[in-house]
C-alpha cells in the first residue's frame, strides 16, 4: 500500500501519462477491438487498479495490456451472454412446479445472504416461497411462518417499507 505522500505523486503521475498518451493508447486499443467505447471502457478500468498495484515500469504499456485483458473479459463475458440468450430463447417457456419453490426457497436462504438480519431475510423467504405479492393475505403467511399476523406484517414492512398490504 502506498502512503499518502506517494499517492498524490501517483495521482500526478497518472494525469500526466493520461494527458501525454491516451490518444495513442485509446488507439491501440480501439483499432484492436474495433470499439472507441469498449477501448475507453477498458482504460478506465486499467486505471481504476493502477492506485492498488504501484506505478509499473512502462506505464502505457501497463494500462494498454491490462485494458486488453479487461476488454477481452467483457468480450467473453457477452459472448457468453449471447449463447446462452440464443439457447434459452430456442426452448420452450419452463412449466412452473413444485421444485421450483423449493429452489426458490433454498435461493433465498444461500448463505451469502447471511449478512441480511434474520427479520429482513425470513420475509423476503417466506413472500418468495408462498406467493404473498400474488394473493395470499399475510395473515396466512404469518400462520405458515409460525407467527401472528401482526408481526408478520412488521416483518414485511422491515424488509419492503414501501409494500402496500
């Protein structure tokens, strides 16, 4: 990590480079992809990891290559957006089951969701999984929760203050 000094000397540093070069950079880059856009995309997401990595020996010749391997990135990324847009749309819609709520039900309770507080999260599961937003009053939601229906209706409010019930 650089100290505060050092980071004012690179932010002056990178200004200068940025001024002298990015005609030639966003060239290089843009005759490569065929892209201004997508060649500026991907410099200023080079020069987003520039502050955490240091100043490189030849620093065009950093931000062109990490701006290539960015740019390449995105380029799979939709490429691979495509084909799977392409396969989806030559099947048929999904038939909804019973699988799908349980699914559903195990999404919603994904550990990465943990961070969520139990109040929030247990709502959003249950709303998920019973279909409360499509017709059913939270009244049963609250008895398929194992709570009344008064705090069923202050879960839902933490977790969506702007639902009507």
């Amino acid at each position: 990590m650089l100290h505060p000094g050092a980071v004012d000397e690179v932010t002056k540093l990178v200004d200068r480079i940025w001024r002298g070069h990015a005609a030639s950079m966003l060239g290089a880059l843009s005759r490569r992809l065929g892209d201004f856009d997508r060649a500026e995309d991907a410099l200023a997401e080079a020069l987003k990891r520039w502050p955490d990595e240091g100043v490189p020996d030849s620093p065009t010749g950093w931000l062109v290559t990490v701006g290539w391997g960015k740019a390449l990135d995105r380029l799979r990324r939709d490429a691979a957006g495509r084909e799977k847009a392409a396969r989806m749309a030559a099947e048929p819609p999904p038939e909804p089951g019973v699988d799908d709520r349980l699914a559903l039900i195990f999404a919603c309770c994904h550990p990465d969701l943990a961070a969520l507080p139990g109040p929030t999260r247990s709502p959003h599961t249950g709303r998920s999984s019973t279909g409360s937003r499509h017709g059913r009053p939270p009244v049963a939601v609250a008895r398929w929760a194992g709570h009344g229906p008064a705090t069923r209706l202050r879960q839902q409010d933490r977790a969506d203050p702007g639902r009507l019930h």
